[in-house]
C-alpha cells in the first residue's frame, strides 16, 4: 500500500459503545498489539489489512523484559559452574542467592503468563 493512510483510507465507520464496550475493545486491540482503527479492520475484514501497524503486545513486552532477566541469571550461572570446574570454591551464599533470583524470575513469569490483562 502506497500513499498516506489518509489518502488509502477516506472511509470512517462509526460505532458507538457504552465505556465497559469501549474498555473491553481497547484491552483486546492492545493484548494483540493494534490500534482501535487496526483492530477494527481485522474484524470487519477478518485479517490485519497491508499499513496496519502492529506493536508488541504488552505481555510480550512483559515476556522480553524476563527474558533478558533470565540471561544475566543464566550468565552468572555459567561463571559459578566455571569457578566450580576449575576447583575453586563457590560460597553457599552465592549459590543460594543465584537460586533466589532464579526462583523469583521464574514466578515472574509464571504470573506475566497467568495474568488477565
């Protein structure tokens, strides 16, 4: 699609909605990451239509940001297994603090997942 949204789209389709319809569409566009406009289209066309833009959904946001929490745990992971293998000695408080953090991202996730948004 060529041409500014403007100039491609010069047809509106008003809906009216109560609030709890227009809190409930809202939450919908966001969790699949369109606009109201975008979001609209999709059901009326029954597909995200060329020139839609899409945005990461908030879980996944959500999801990326313990993502990367998950990697700097796994990287200090990685440098007590090396102290380890090396013979050296790794502090119990250091392994139990790396447990800690593992646990808590883990839970993090679990409720990033479970949560109703």
């Amino acid at each position: 699609m060529s041409g500014s949204q403007k100039r491609q789209r010069g047809r509106a389709v008003m809906v009216a909605l109560t609030d709890d319809e227009h809190a409930k569409v809202q939450a919908d566009a966001e969790a699949l990451g369109l606009s109201l406009s975008g979001y609209g289209r999709t059901l009326f066309l029954g597909a995200v239509t060329p020139g839609t833009q899409t945005r990461a959904p908030r879980d996944a946001v959500e999801l990326a940001r313990l993502s990367g929490q998950l990697g700097k745990v796994g990287a200090n992971l990685n440098q007590l297994t090396k102290l380890g293998n090396q013979g050296q000695l790794v502090p119990p408080s250091v392994l139990a603090a790396c447990l800690a953090e593992v646990r808590g991202t883990i839970a993090e996730i679990a409720e990033a997942i479970n949560h109703d948004y």
